[in-house]
C-alpha cells in the first residue's frame, strides 16, 4: 500500500512538474503567512529550485529590505522589486517566494500570471501577529499597532490574493502538511491529479 502511494505521489509529482512547464510556482500572501519557509518545502518536495524575491532584491542592491525603505521609500523598493520578480520569472520553472505587498502591483501580477501559477497562503490576523512579533525586520510594522497595521493590511491586499490561482490557509500545522496542500491546490488548479488518477 505504501510502495503504491509512493509511486502514486511520484507520478503525481511527475505530471504537475510536466503540465508547469517553464513556468514557477509563485506564492503570495502577508508577512508572516509562511511563503519562505513553505516555498523551500514546496521546492525540496518537487526537485525545483527555491528563491525568496526579498533576499534577490538584497543581493541586487546590498541594502536590506528596511534600508532600501528608509533610503528609497516603498514606492521606488515596488519598483525594484516588480523588475526583479520580473526577471526571477523568466528563468523558470522554479518556487518563488515574494513579499507581501508584490502581488498588489498589478504588473508583477501580469508577470506572474504570464509566467507561473499563484497561490495565496492565507492566514488569520493572530497566527500572523505571533509570527511577525519574532522578528524586527519588517518596515511596515514599525508603528506603534501593529497589530493595527496588519488588520489594514488584510483589508487592503485579501481581495487581491483572493485573484491568486490556488488558495491555501495556513495554520498552526507542520510545514510537510502545508506544502503538501500547496502541491495539492497546485494540481487541482493544473487539473493533474485527475488524469492521473484515470
């Protein structure tokens, strides 16, 4: 039984990877939703390369996502950052990470549309919160609410996720569980598991 789900999950994996093509799989969602952590799971799992666009966006300027705020304010760091996702796309197939406000540029939602297929790791304002309070390199939290700022956050950018491809909520669930649900929301969207499962 276990040998045949294993070859069941190989040529799933197979199919889903044959069907993507040249294109990436792309997550999106808030600060803290996971989309690094489950992206390297995501890519370890499919045997594809894994980039998180936020540590490109590093290496290409040297600064840290907080300087490049600091220095250049969010709409020039939108900019440099839509351009980036733009070319991480283009060197497909591969899983990328991006942060959270990428998906709101509706160019780099044309790119990503164009070149990959989205998913949205969804998840709810106190899972985020306990998250995000671990580490101090988020610019858009440094307010005095920031759980405040996250709630605003969801308001604005939840309907646009809701456009991502494949949605899946993340919770308080090990990280193989999660990924797998991607892979699964993936093939789902791909219609793969059916053809193979005939």
């Amino acid at each position: 039984m276990n040998a045949q789900h294993a070859s069941a999950s190989q040529a799933d994996r197979a199919a889903l990877l044959d069907r993507l093509g040249k294109r990436s799989i792309v997550l999106v969602g808030l600060m803290g939703a996971g989309k690094t952590s489950i992206g390297r799971k995501v890519a370890a799992t499919l045997g594809l390369p894994f980039v998180d666009s936020d540590h490109e966006i590093e290496d290409v300027s040297r600064m840290t996502i907080p300087e490049l705020f600091e220095a250049y304010g969010e709409p020039e760091f939108r900019a440099l950052e839509q351009r980036v996702i733009a070319r991480i796309l283009e060197t497909g197939p591969r899983v990328l990470s991006t942060g959270g406000g990428a998906y709101m540029n509706e160019q780099t939602r044309a790119a990503i549309a164009g070149h990959g297929v989205s998913v949205w790791l969804k998840a709810d304002l106190d899972l985020l919160m306990e998250r995000v309070s671990k580490k101090q390199n988020r610019p858009l939290l440094r307010d005095p609410d920031p759980r405040g700022v996250l709630r605003r956050l969801m308001d604005e950018r939840y309907p646009v996720y809701a456009l991502a491809d494949a949605t899946v909520v993340t919770r308080d669930e090990s990280k193989d569980v999660i990924a797998a649900e991607v892979i699964e929301a993936i093939g789902r969207h791909m219609k793969v598991s059916s053809e193979v499962d005939q």
